[in-house]
C-alpha cells in the first residue's frame, strides 16, 4: 500500500467525478474524463501512490472510464513526465503518436503526458504506474515518439524483465530509502531505453536518421553562404563521417551537394527578385549565397531555372510599377 492512498468512497456520489479528476491532475496531470457514468456500476477510483525523490509509484483501480489529455492541458502544464504502465486487472487501451495499444492484463506500455494521450477502461480496471521525469530519459523526441503507445508483454524477454521490476519496486515504495532514488531512477531508466531500443531497433533507426538529418541540415542553412563549405567540413561539425553523412542523403534519395546547391540556388533567386538588393550586382548576389565561380552559378541557374540571372532580374523589373507608383506619387 502506498504512503498516499485517495479514494473516491470519501465523497458523495455526485462529487466523485470532480474529485477523481482533481486527484489525477493533482498526481500525474489534468486529463478530460469522459463516460464517467453509463456502464451499469457504480462510479468509483481508488489512487495509491509514494514518492521518493524525483520517482513516483502508483496503483489505481477505477470502474470502466475514459482519460483524455487534450493540447490544451499540455499547453498550461509545467511538468513533464515519462510513465510505464502495468495493466494488472480489466482490459484497456492506450492511444498516442496515431497508435493504438490493446492491453490485457500483464501487458506492459509506456507514454509521455508532454503529447496528447487517450486511456480508454472498457471494464473495472487496476493499474501500476511508474512516474519519472521526462528530461531524465536519453532520447531524442522522434525516438520517443517511436517508442510510445506499443505493448509489451509483462510475461516474457526484457519487457517482463522491466514490467516485474516496475510492479515490484511500487509494492515496495515505501520501503526504499530517499538517498537511493536517483540511483533507482537511473537503473530504471536504462533499463527501459535497452527494453524499447531492442524492441523498436528499426524504427529507432530512423528516428535516429532524421533527428541527425535535421542537425545537418540545420548546419548547412546557418553556413551555406560560405563557398569553402564542403560535405568534410558538415561531416566534421556533425561529428560523423563523410561517408555516414552521403549515406544518410542517400536514404532520401538525394546527395548532401544537391541539396547545398539547391539550397544555394533559392537564396539566389530570392535575392535577384528582391527590390530592396537592386543596387547589389549579380555577381556579389552569387559570392553572398555561396557560389565561388560566376560563369558555374549562371550555367548552374539557367539549368535550374530555364534563364540567366540577369535576364530573371530584368524580367522582374519590366512587371515591377515605377518608383513614383509605388510610393504613391
């Protein structure tokens, strides 16, 4: 038994609701609740809970209902939290990131309160929780966006291995001494990252691709400008090598000099047709986006574009109103 126990039997029946609620958000976070009443039992919620450190266990047992937590509740929200949970009485299901997971009892999930989550309790239910922070769990936000809302079986392989743990350290909660929480939460947390990188591998993979896509790409658009930039020196500021960082492009079916020319390529044109840079010429245009060479920026521009630069500009100079029009004289 927890060192925190609330029970939905201390109040009148018509007050259950907003007390159960007021419990939840008080605990984990506000969620809507939803078919409260409707199933055919009386409405009822029993929450069991310890802390220790930045830890949280918890048993809750409900009558059949509905946990929503809508963008809304995430916005006002100051705390963010990575759970585990245990199915251990009724049946259930957890939504998150478009994913539905079917749980029976011994079924073990996990989901963070930082996104949009539904639990949905189609009969009298019981489960076991454990609570950490999120900022505590090395993964990036793609990686936990793979791993949320899939079950795994509390029986068998390392999700038992992590299930029974998560049961047994909340039976025993408050039996554990405040000086070991961070060394538990630590235990705990590698173990569940080793749990949901076997069991996801692919997927975190490709997480793992795109979050450094990402980084890479963020890398090219703050220094593109610079003409020496070349696939070495992204490589070397990503800390991957040349070859990883072709192979990454590749997955996209587009090569990392493509992509810095094209990215060249819409400064360019973006600067030709701006009004306000008509005093800049052509070739200090093509040396501020990034091209060294004129005579390879106007071939490379015409293929891209069907016309030289010059004759872009000129263009859009014959379809711009006068100067007197456009101050409004």
């Amino acid at each position: 038994m927890g060192e925190e126990v609330v029970s939905t039997d201390t109040v009148e029946r018509s007050e259950r609701e907003a007390f159960w609620h007021h419990v939840l958000a008080d605990t984990f976070a506000a969620v809507q609740l939803e078919r409260w009443t409707g199933h055919g039992l009386e409405p009822a919620a029993q929450l069991s809970a310890t802390r220790r450190g930045r830890l949280l266990f918890a048993e809750l047992e409900a009558t059949p209902h509905v946990h929503r937590r809508t963008p809304r509740q995430i916005r006002q929200a100051d705390a963010m939290f990575f759970q585990a949970a245990i199915l251990t009485k009724g049946a259930a299901s957890l939504e998150q990131e478009g994913r539905l997971a079917q749980l029976s009892p011994g079924d073990l999930v996990v989901y963070e309160n930082s996104r949009p989550f539904t639990w949905t309790f189609t009969d009298s239910w019981a489960v076991t929780v454990l609570s950490i922070p999120s900022d505590t769990v090395s993964l990036t936000d793609s990686e936990r966006r793979a791993m949320s809302a899939r079950r795994h079986s509390g029986q068998t392989g390392l999700s038992g291995v992590v299930a029974r743990l998560v049961l047994d350290l909340t039976r025993h909660a408050s039996e554990i001494p405040e000086g070991q929480s961070e060394r538990i939460l630590a235990h705990t947390t590698d173990l569940a990252i080793s749990l949901f990188a076997t069991s996801v591998k692919a997927e975190y993979a490709d997480a793992r691709h795109r979050t450094m896509l990402d980084r890479i790409k963020g890398h090219i658009e703050t220094h593109f400008r610079y003409a020496g930039l070349t696939p070495d020196d992204i490589a070397a500021a990503v800390r991957i090598s040349t070859r990883y960082l072709h192979k990454l492009f590749e997955a996209e079916h587009q090569t990392v000099t493509l992509y810095l020319r094209d990215l060249r390529l819409r400064c360019a044109r973006q600067e030709l047709l701006d009004p306000r840079l008509a005093h800049r010429s052509v070739a200090e245009i093509a040396h501020g986006c990034g091209f060294g060479d004129l005579s390879g920026f106007n071939r490379t521009f015409k293929a891209a574009y069907g016309s030289t630069p010059s004759d872009l500009r000129r263009r859009a100079d014959l379809r711009s109103p006068p100067m007197a029009s456009r101050d409004g004289r």
